[in-house]
C-alpha cells in the first residue's frame, strides 16, 4: 500500500498525524499557490522541491500543517 491509499482508508472521524522526515522546509508559500488551508503564515525556512510534494499531498488529502499556524519565539 502506498501513503495515499492509507490516508484514504482512514475513517473521516479519526484524526491523521503524518510523521517523518520528509526533507520539506514549510516556509509560507506564495499566497496564489493554493495552499491557504494546508499551511499558515509562521512556517519556517525557505521551501524547496520536498516541501511542494508535501503540500500538495496535504492539501489533496485535507491534511494541515500545524506548525505553521502560530508564531515561533526566536531563542537564538
């Protein structure tokens, strides 16, 4: 089975936690790009090939970004 085949066999009631390291930085996209219910304001970095793959699989699943939503301190 592939991640896309499970995300879908999940039960709508059941939350998805997606978890790994995939090499996607979630820094805010363009605002035209779509994705204005995947990830929010607050991501972190600038985005690279991964981070689209990521968040076009999150938003065709109806998946979010949670790190992204709110504002980080800046320790160092």
């Amino acid at each position: 089975m592939d991640l896309a085949s499970i995300t879908e066999s999940v039960p709508v009631h059941d939350d998805i936690l997606l978890l790994g390291d995939f090499n996607a930085v979630t820094g805010p996209p363009p605002r035209s790009a779509g994705y204005e219910d995947t990830v929010g304001s607050f991501g972190a970095g600038t985005p690279n090939n991964d981070t689209s793959r990521l968040l076009s699989f999150c938003s065709s699943h109806g998946l979010v970004v949670p790190g992204s939503w709110s504002r980080r301190l800046d320790v160092h």
